[in-house]
C-alpha cells in the first residue's frame, strides 16, 4: 500500500510544482525581454524595419534568455509549491504519514535535474545560433538607421561623405536649429561647410533621400587645383537652401553570418576548448617572444675587461654608493647615454608583443567565461531549487506575494555575483573558475543551511517566534537592571 500511495504523492507534487513553473517561467522571460527592447528601442523604432523582421529579433532574444529565466522560474515556483503545501497543512499530513521532507523533494529534483539539462542543451547548441542570428540581425537594424537618429549636439557620420551636427531638435523631430552640415568629397579642396539658422529635417515618402531645407545661413567652399596656393574661398549666404542627401546606403542589407562566427557568444563548448587551446598556445609565442627580446638586448657584451672587475672587486679602499661611483668619470655619460638608449631599444621592442599579448589574454577570459557559464547557469537550476524548496517549506505561505519577494531577492544575489565573477575574471582578479562559479560557492551553503533548517521544522520566518524571543530578551533585561537573579 505504501508504494501506491508514494507514486500518488510524487505525481500530485510534480502537478503542483509545473503550473507555477510554467507560468513564472514565461513571465520572467517577458520581463528580460521587455528589458532587451528598452535597451534598444531607440535603434528599432522609427527605422523603417517591418513588423516580421523586428518578430525575428524577439524571437532570437528570447531564445539566449532561457537560460537565465530557467533558474528564477524554478526558484519562484519551488517557493510557491512548498509554500502552498505548507499553508493548507498537505505538508504536515506528509510529514505525519512517516514520509520525510528530503523523500518529498525527491520528484521535483529530478524534474530540475531535468530542466539543468535542457539549460545546458540552450547553452551549448541553441544559444551560440541564437546569438549568431540576433547579434546580425541586430546589425542590419542598426545600421540602416534614417535621419531620426540624428542627436542634438552630436556630430552624426553614418551618412557617407557628410557629417551632421544639430544644436537643437523640436518635439516634432523635424524642425532643427543651428545646423552645421560638412559635406565630404573626394574632389575638394577642404570640406564645403554649411551652417544655417534653423530649418526642417524631412524624409522623402521613398525614403531615399534626406532633404534639408535650410533657412538665414551661409555655405563656405574652398575652390583651386590641389599642392597650389592659388585658391579660391567663398562664402555665399541665403534665405532659402535646400539640400538632399542620398539614403541609399542606409537600406537594411542581410549581413552574412560569418561576420559574427568566430566571436565566443556564437560558439559551443566543443568549439571554445579548441579555441582556448589556440589562444593559450599564442599567449606562449608572445612570452617567447618577449623572453628571446630580452635576452638579446641585456647580455653583457663578450668583450668585458674581467680584469678590470676584478681589481674593482677587490680594492679596499673603494667606497661605492651607487652603480655609477664604480664606472669612471671619463666614461660615465657614455655608459649611462648607451643603457638609456639600451632600455629604450628594449621598450619599443617589447610594446608592441605587449599589447598584442594583452589582447590575446583578454580574448582568453572571455572564451574561458563563456565555457563556464554554459554549466554554472545549468548547475543554477539546481541550486535555486534547492533553495526554494526548503524555504516554501519554512515560510508556509503559498500565492505571489512573499514567495516572490523571496525569489527576487535571492535572485538578485544570484545575478550580482555572477556579475562580479565575470569582472573579476576580466580584471585577472580570480581565475575563471573561480569567478565564475562565484555564486554556486555563495549559494549552495545557503540552500543546504535551508534544507537542515526545513528538516528541523524551524520557525526562522514564524512572526511568533521572534516575538517570543524578544518577550524573553526584554524579560531578562528588565531581572538584570533590577538586579533580580
């Protein structure tokens, strides 16, 4: 009878348990991507892209946010199931049947041991083409930005041969004030520069073109043959002027991915150990390199009068303060101008490996960040559920309110040390394994310490509790102020 009832009790949690998950699941993968278009809505809006292409970009953004909402959503609505139990006293009827908290979990273990492997599958072969799609995508829409990208006060080149500066924008974004326009052309002498009062900003409805129409200003132009002094300057002022810029240029291509397909967000597991492979071997040509520059630059010379060191070693009476006291006075610049220019050989040698070498660090990190991150934010899910659980348990309050108080808080612990992880990582503070699972090694305790709490049935949310404890606490102060044993 007892194996019945426990398979009953197994499927009656994985019920409770998957609608809240399925529910705080898509309502965290809303919320981050309603935080991606906040981010980008400026370069989305008003370019003229069509519904189906903007669709497409959600989509590939929503498909790189699954990782992280997976985690949060099996947080939240661990809290919920445990907490609903809980409040409506199923959990005490389970406890009092002989069936103990950790055989209760069990079910909904395996289904978040399920659900770290799907994160991982998303890491590691769906997110690297997700990336690859939305990071093009995302290009082509940026780049094919009209004249409403135009910021007040920033000079605008995107359009090819000119570059835009506007003092002042009105609320319609097309009336504009102090306008200076550089026009960049092969066959000039200096750039034709126009400046005008104010003016209108408009797109043609083909969208071809961008027309300015000008208003009380003056065009400035250098004219003559090149390498001669014989120019000409002019400067021509108007009431009226009009000016069209060609779009062309701005239409939205496809870019192909392969632009994108070497950058470590687009590439699997398998692919990031071969290139970390390759990176560290190229970090030790560059330490080689750097080892072989000194050494042939610092050798001393074979020609050195030992004779001469000898008898400097030994005089008794030499005094010395500094290096320079032991060489001559007659060869003291000589010597002191050569290992200068020595040094300075050596620096210019060595900046340049330097710099290169610091870059090819760098691209390590991040290579070794995205290999890590593809199981911390897998592990994640199975971390978060053990924190959940026991705290569902504890609280004993079901619904959306406290659970998800719970559930943002240890969520955004959670976010901000893996953020710290990662900086650290690129600083070269901690190593990529250690930063990296920076917030397991935080977070993991705190969920074991919960499920020893939940095992004990410990009253550490109970309100009654703390408020028993500070009745006894203020008990005591009171015998010991007045000296009562």
């Amino acid at each position: 009878m007892a194996l019945p009832l426990v398979k009953k009790l197994d499927k009656l949690i994985i019920k409770a348990f998957i609608g809240p998950f399925i529910a705080s699941f898509f309502i965290t993968l809303f919320v981050l991507v309603l935080q991606f278009l906040w981010l980008y809505i400026d370069d989305i809006v008003g370019k003229g892209v069509d519904m189906f292409t903007v669709g497409r970009l959600i989509m590939y953004i929503t498909a790189t946010l699954v990782p992280l909402a997976l985690p949060l959503a099996v947080l939240l609505s661990s809290i919920m199931t445990f907490g609903n139990l809980g409040e409506t006293f199923e959990l005490v009827a389970i406890k009092s049947a002989g069936i103990s908290l950790l055989r209760f979990m069990r079910p909904i273990m395996v289904v978040s041991l399920l659900i770290c492997y799907i994160a991982f599958l998303f890491n590691n072969d769906i997110i690297p083409v997700a990336n690859l799609k939305a990071n093009t995508l995302k290009y082509d829409i940026i780049m094919s930005k009209p004249a409403f990208d135009i910021k007040e006060g920033v000079f605008y080149d995107k359009i090819e041969g000119y570059v835009i500066k506007i003092g002042k924008k009105e609320k319609d974004d097309s009336t504009i004030r102090n306008v200076v326009i550089y026009e960049q052309q092969p066959n000039l002498l200096q750039d034709n520069i126009i400046v005008a009062e104010k003016g209108k900003m408009v797109v043609t409805p083909d969208k071809k073109n961008l027309e300015f129409i000008l208003e009380n200003g003056s065009i400035y132009q250098e004219r003559g043959e090149r390498f001669t002094v014989n120019t000409e300057f002019m400067r021509m002022n108007f009431k009226t002027f009009k000016k069209v810029l060609d779009l062309s240029s701005f239409k939205m291509n496809s870019t192909n991915d392969s632009a994108f397909r070497n950058n470590y967000q687009m590439l699997s597991m398998r692919q990031l150990n071969k290139n970390i492979d390759s990176l560290k071997k190229e970090n030790d040509k560059y330490r080689d390199l750097a080892a072989r520059d000194v050494r042939n630059l610092l050798k001393f010379p074979k020609w050195i009068d030992t004779a001469g060191w000898e008898k400097i070693k030994v005089a008794p009476t030499l005094k010395a303060k500094t290096f320079l006291d032991l060489i001559p006075d007659s060869t003291r610049v000589v010597v002191t101008d050569k290992a200068i220019s020595l040094v300075n050989s050596l620096k210019a040698n060595l900046d340049q490996p330097t710099y290169l070498f610091d870059n090819e660090v760098n691209d390590l990190h991040l290579h070794q960040i995205a290999w890590h991150e593809k199981l911390t934010l897998s592990v994640a899910c199975l971390v978060m559920f053990l924190i959940g659980a026991p705290l569902g348990s504890i609280i004993r309050k079901g619904g959306i309110g406290l659970p998800l108080v719970f559930a943002v808080i240890f969520f955004v612990i959670f976010f901000m040390l893996n953020n710290f992880g990662k900086k650290f990582v690129k600083e070269d503070v901690l190593t990529p394994f250690s930063g990296m699972w920076l917030s397991t090694y935080v977070l993991m305790p705190i969920g074991i310490f919960l499920t020893y709490k939940a095992l004990h049935d410990s009253q550490l949310f109970n309100k009654e509790f703390y408020f028993r404890l500070l009745k006894n606490i203020r008990t005591l102060m009171k015998r010991y102020s007045s000296g009562t044993p």
